[in-house]
C-alpha cells in the first residue's frame, strides 16, 4: 500500500479539500512530497504520505517549493 497512488477521494479526505490549490498548500505546508500533472492533477503516494519531509517548527521555517541550496553544508 505504500508505494500505491491516492486516489482523489483519498487526496480530498487527507487534505480535507476537493480543490487542487488547497491541496497542495496542505501538502507544502505538512512536508508532503507531491508532483503536479501537466492538467493540474496533484498526485502524491502513501509512502510520502507516511513520512514527510522532517520540518523544523521551533525555528518558524515552512517548506518551500524548489531546492534549499543554503541548506546545503559547506
């Protein structure tokens, strides 16, 4: 089940919104790794679901979309 696709009644019950825009800010906002289709379909996994991207909320940071290259050690 991991590595399987939601569907998108899963997708609209896990970010609580049929619309696609809100469910990629909920997606951005949680750490959820996710690709947006050519006809705007956002499309995510269970893995991706089950573990995202670790977010360091004491320092107020939020995920955004691209590379962090100054995240990058030296």
């Amino acid at each position: 089940m991991s590595d399987r696709f939601l569907t998108d009644d899963e997708l609209a019950e896990a970010t609580g919104s049929p619309q696609k825009s809100l469910q990629k800010e909920v997606l951005s906002m949680n750490g959820i790794f996710f690709i947006e289709r050519r006809d705007g379909v956002i499309k995510t996994t269970w893995y991706h679901i089950n573990h995202p991207i670790r977010i360091d909320a004491s320092a107020g940071n939020q995920p955004t979309q691209g590379m962090n290259f100054d995240a990058i050690e030296r």
